[in-house]
C-alpha cells in the first residue's frame, strides 16, 4: 500500500489504474465523533481519504494530510485559499 499526500501521485494497482481512472473511486473514513456527526449533521471532515481500485481492490493511494483532507469537507476538493 502507497501513503500519499500528493493528489497527483502516479502510483498504480497491480491492474495498472492510477488515482485518476474511472475505476478507482475514493473511501472516505471517519472516527468515531465524524460518524456521529456525519450522521447528525452531514458535513465533517475525513480523517483519511483512500482510493482503492474496483477491480482488485488494491489501495492506490491515501490521503492523510489535515490541511488537505480539510478541503474535502463536503466530498468536493474547495478552491485553496490565498
């Protein structure tokens, strides 16, 4: 498994998909807090963001960053401030 923080890594599953290909699709996680509020609120930030290949199921890349995963709040990349 490749840990990444670099949303443009070129690492790839044993099919050959990288973090951009259609068959690899992302797995947000949450602790235990972000699962209460997710479900009470809907909106909190991930601890971790996987991308894992839907063929074989391979875990591509993963990002742990907190400023980073802080961007992907509502399940969107938002713009980087200034």
């Amino acid at each position: 498994m490749t840990t990444s923080t670099d949303l443009t890594s070129a690492s790839r599953c044993r099919c050959g998909h990288d973090k951009r290909d259609p068959l690899v699709r992302s797995e947000y996680r949450y602790g235990g807090w972000g699962g209460l509020m997710l479900g009470l609120f809907g909106n909190p930030t991930p601890e971790r963001i996987d991308y894992v290949c839907t063929t074989c199921g391979e875990t591509v890349g993963s990002v742990t960053d907190r400023e980073t995963l802080s961007r992907f709040r509502l399940r969107e990349p938002l713009p980087q401030e200034r």
